[in-house]
C-alpha cells in the first residue's frame, strides 16, 4: 500500500528516518510481521509493545509507530513518533482496509447481557429473507455461513477492519456486531460506521475493568454518542424502555430513537405474554397495528431479547408477518436457556448467566414455567480474576429463587477456586446449599438429585468449552457432562 495515503489519516509528532513508498502489511502483533510491514506499538494492560521494537525490526518491519522513540535508532527503519498509538492504529487500520464498514450496513448490539441471543437471531432471520449476512460477536465470527471461532466478544481494531474487509470481499451487506464495553472503551470500534445501535440492559459487570457503574454506563453510551453524526445517512437507536439507562442514551445520541418493552410504555411492546417451557408466545402493539408472535425461546429476558430483534429487523423494511415466520424458525444461540434432552420428566437448561442480572432472569423465566410443587436446582460459579463484587449477589440471588444450589468452578484462573465459592455462598440466605470444586462432580450431583417434574439450570459458561485453570485451557462441556450425567442414573 502507498505509505503517503496511509501515514496522512494520522497526527504525526516526528518521523526519524525516510518512509518507503510502500509497505506489504500492517501489524500491532510483532509476530505476525512480515518483510515491508508497519508494526504498531500499543501498549496493554500487561505487554508493552514498545518491548517488541528489536523482534519486529528483526522479522522485516521498515515503519515502526511509537508513542515513545527508542535510545538507539537504526538508519535503514522508519520511526513515526504519535501522541496515541491506539488512536493511530484505528485510523490505519480503517485506511489500509479501505474502510469496509462504510460499505456494509452494520447493526451494532450493546448491553449487559442479550448480546448474543440478538445476534444469532436478527442474522438468522435475515439469512432466511435471502441477505447475505456477517456476525463478529461471543461464540463465532460469520462470514455468509463460513464460521471461524470468536477469541473476544470484540477483538482488537485491526481485526476488526479486517474482518469488515474480509466481509465486503464475500460480498456480505449486512453485518450484526456485539459491542461490548470494554471495545468501546479501548477504542477497538473506532472508525466502524454503525446504522443501527441496539441496548439491552446494563447490570452490574466488568467493575473489575471500569471500577464504577458510572463508568460502565457511560462506556456503553459510546455506541450511540458516535452515531447520527453524518446528516446524510439515517441512524437508529433501539432502546430498552424497561431500563432506565435508555433515558441517559437517549439525550447523547443524535440518532432518530426507537423504544421497545414489557413493563413501561414503548414503541414496540409485547402483551399478553404466555410463557412454556419449551416456547414464548405474546401480543406486539407497534405503530402499523398488532401482531401475534410465538417463539421457541423461554423466559421473560427473551421477550426483550426478540423484541429488539423485532425492531431491528422491521426497520430494514422485512413485513411483520415476515419477521413473526422467521421468529417461529429460528433456534436460540448454543448455551442460551438451551434445553439440553427433551425430556418431559426433567427440565435440564445451559445459560451463560455469569451475572447478578443474568442470575436473577434465568431463575426467574424458570419459575414461569416449572411446575410450582416442584423443585428448581441451580448450578453456578463465577470467573477468577473478575469482578468480586459480584459474587455474593449472584449466591443471595441464586439461594432466594432456586430450591438448592450448588456453587462450583467457572474459569478460576489464577485465584483459589475455595476463595471464589466462599465468596459466593457467603450471600446465600439459606443453607440450601452445596459447595462441589469440581464442576463435572457438581453438575452430576444436581442432576442426581432432581426427581421427575423438577428443573435444573446449569449456568455460567453456555456456550463455553473449556475451563481456564491458570492461563491454560482444559476442555469442558457443560452440555456433555449434562448427557453423561443423565445416562449414569438412567434418566
């Protein structure tokens, strides 16, 4: 690529030495350089670029981009002094790939918990209707139905433009990307042209990274604060009625604003709602009239979920009748309030709820359904090295609403797996209640002791298959520890 059009979309302090005219790549990974490259130095929370100069020059970088130059220089590398390399990186990264967001119409999905669920269902949907669709998000990133796996719920800036390249490429035209705080926060979605911006709902999570609500609020408003600034194309922001965050988004986004809900008056709103346990089934009031929708979906947190998808999807013009067919199809994302057997003597889910508010929801749509003279039993842990603060919510939350709870292991890492449960079962208000550290032991535990007619809900890592135990990885799935369980005592 020419070095003059790429190096103009930045701030420049200083350059030490001649740019050549051309490079062949652009890297922040000084592993992944290539003769010719330019190798970006960004500075993370535990690795320093800037530590990785030498190896770079080494592996055939000719422009290295710093926030600090180095004692020695060498003659024959530029060197491009900036005031912000995560900054810089951004508008490189947009330039190199021809900035491919401003040729796709990208939903952005923002919230504590639903980001996924909302996803996997407008892309379905759409891929039903004939669009050729993308997905960047949790689980999988989909380019027009080629899967490759997901590392973070949004990755770093030049993978995401490249990706969005990779999409233009495959000739995709409408991309569904979740958005999480801490992208936001890092700057890894600077420069992507958002069309749409969904919120879900913000509960407490990541203080551990943002340290106040506050600021976890306001990380989540960066989404719809950079939207609507170009007058000449039409932006929307879907809002959750039912949260009163949406109030504060609403008053910093320039973007026309549409609301959805259950509880308080909304633009798109879901009534008369009967609730199942193997589907969903409610009235819509919307502007144009009603519709009746029914969904293989459970619980009152998935009624937001598909309303928001509802929205989003009516907004590119798809009829209703269209939208409430592709709501009958569709499968709920792997480890969302997914039913692992259908078996009628046992209610057996996997959920990813690994916060306060997604305990809360997930126990709460289960009581919807379950069977009153029966018992619910909850299995449940919570990350090492993550936010403390919310452990014993989620064991006061899991002790009210379940009948027995077993706290496990969930990705310790680093930290003491004893100190995590001690920590969740120190907000239990009942003894009803076990601590198993082996989360294979304590899922066969509570499938041991749910008798015909009760449920059991397996949570914390859905979709996940694997456990972290220190930086390593081991393979587990929740999903076929739940299957080997129930062939053990015969269910």
């Amino acid at each position: 690529m020419n070095t003059k059009k790429l190096f103009s979309v930045i701030k420049i302090k200083e350059v030490y030495g001649n740019i050549p005219s051309e490079i062949t790549t652009l890297a922040a990974d000084s592993r992944k350089i290539k003769e010719g490259s330019v190798f970006v130095c960004i500075r993370g929370n535990t690795v320093d670029g800037h530590d990785f100069l030498d190896s770079a020059i080494e592996k055939g970088a000719k422009v290295v981009v710093v926030e600090e130059l180095p004692e020695k220089m060498r003659e024959d590398i530029a060197y491009v002094k900036v005031p912000n390399t995560d900054r810089a990186l951004a508008y490189l990264a947009n330039c190199y790939y021809d900035y491919p967001s401003e040729k796709l119409r990208i939903i952005g999905v923002t919230g504590t918990n639903g980001k996924t669920t909302i996803s996997t269902a407008i892309n379905d949907i759409l891929r039903g209707q004939g669009y050729k669709t993308g997905v960047t998000g949790t689980i999988v990133v989909d380019i027009n139905g080629n899967i490759f796996p997901s590392k973070n719920t949004t990755s770093d800036v030049l993978t995401v433009q490249e990706t969005l390249h990779k999409m233009v490429d495959e000739g995709v035209t409408d991309v569904v990307m979740e958005v999480s705080s801490h992208g936001l926060s890092l700057g890894r979605l600077w420069g992507v042209d958002f069309q749409t911006g969904i919120f879900t709902n913000l509960t407490q999570d990541h203080l551990d990274f943002h340290g106040t609500m506050e600021n976890y609020k306001q990380a989540k408003g960066l989404l719809f604060a950079q939207m609507g600034q170009d007058i000449k194309k039409e932006k929307v922001a879907i809002l959750n009625a039912d949260d009163k965050t949406s109030e504060y988004y609403q008053t910093i986004t320039s973007a026309s604003v549409i609301t959805y809900g259950i509880d308080n008056k909304a633009d798109f709103q879901a009534i008369n709602i009967v609730y199942r346990e193997d589907k969903t089934e409610f009235d819509l009031v919307y502007p144009s009239g009603t519709q009746h929708i029914e969904m293989p979906f459970v619980g009152k947190f998935n009624v937001s979920n598909m309303l928001s998808v509802i929205v989003a999807l009516f907004e590119k013009g798809i009829p209703m009748e269209r939208i409430a067919e592709g709501l009958q199809k569709i499968k709920p994302a792997n480890g969302r309030m997914e039913r692992v057997v259908e078996d009628e003597k046992r209610f057996v889910f996997i959920d990813y709820a690994h916060t306060p508010d997604g305990v809360e929801k997930v126990l709460d749509s289960v009581k919807l359904f379950a069977n009153p003279k029966r018992k619910v039993f909850f299995v449940i842990g919570t990350g090492g090295n993550r936010d403390k603060l919310k452990r014993p919510i989620m064991g006061k939350l899991a002790s009210e609403r379940a009948d027995f709870v077993i706290f496990t292991t969930d990705n310790p890492r680093f930290e003491p797996w004893e100190e995590i449960m001690e920590q969740l079962a120190g907000g239990a208000i009942d003894d009803n209640f076990e601590c198993i550290g082996d989360r294979e032991k304590a899922i066969f535990r509570a499938i041991e002791l749910a008798q015909e007619g009760d449920t059991v809900v397996i949570a914390g890592k859905g979709h996940e298959t694997y456990q972290i135990i220190g930086s390593k990885k081991h393979p587990f799935n929740d999903k076929e520890v739940v299957l080997r369980a129930m062939q053990k005592y015969h269910l």
